[in-house]
C-alpha cells in the first residue's frame, strides 16, 4: 500500500475519492485511490486581483471568510459612490 504524503501542521487536508483511474483490471483497492484535498483560504487581496481565482483550484477547496466577502463588498460600494 502506497503512503499518502504527509501534510504541515498548519494544512487542513481530507482524503477524496478519485472517480478516475478506476479499473477491475487493477489489482489496488479504493484506499489506493484516495487523493488529499487541500483547503485555500483565500483573501482580499487575491480576489481583487483575480475574482476568478476559485475557479482555479481544481479538484480542492476554497473558502472565504465571511470578513473578506464584506471587505470586498465594502470595496464594491466605495467604489460606486
């Protein structure tokens, strides 16, 4: 069995299925197709930048703080005015 890499302390991984790769022919089993998702939290800065960055990720996760939503809405109204 092949050993998952291990993550710093201060990355939040989880395991995730990987939906491909999947044959009857292979001898390895479900926990050999495990893949670790990384958690990115993303902030105001990199969102001004990019507002499609999210979408870059691929198969981990972004999250926003709720305080970066309201900054950049704040943003967005200074802005208009």
């Amino acid at each position: 069995m092949l050993e998952a890499p291990v993550a710093p302390e201060d990355q939040v991984t989880q395991p995730r299925r990987n939906g491909q790769n999947q044959h009857n022919t292979s001898a390895r089993t479900d926990m050999d197709l495990q893949v670790l998702v990384k958690n990115f939290v993303l902030d105001t800065n990199v969102l001004l930048h990019d507002p499609n960055s999210p979408l870059h990720f691929q198969e981990n996760q972004v999250l926003l703080p709720i305080e970066v939503i309201e900054e950049i809405d704040r943003f967005k109204r200074d802005h208009s005015e």
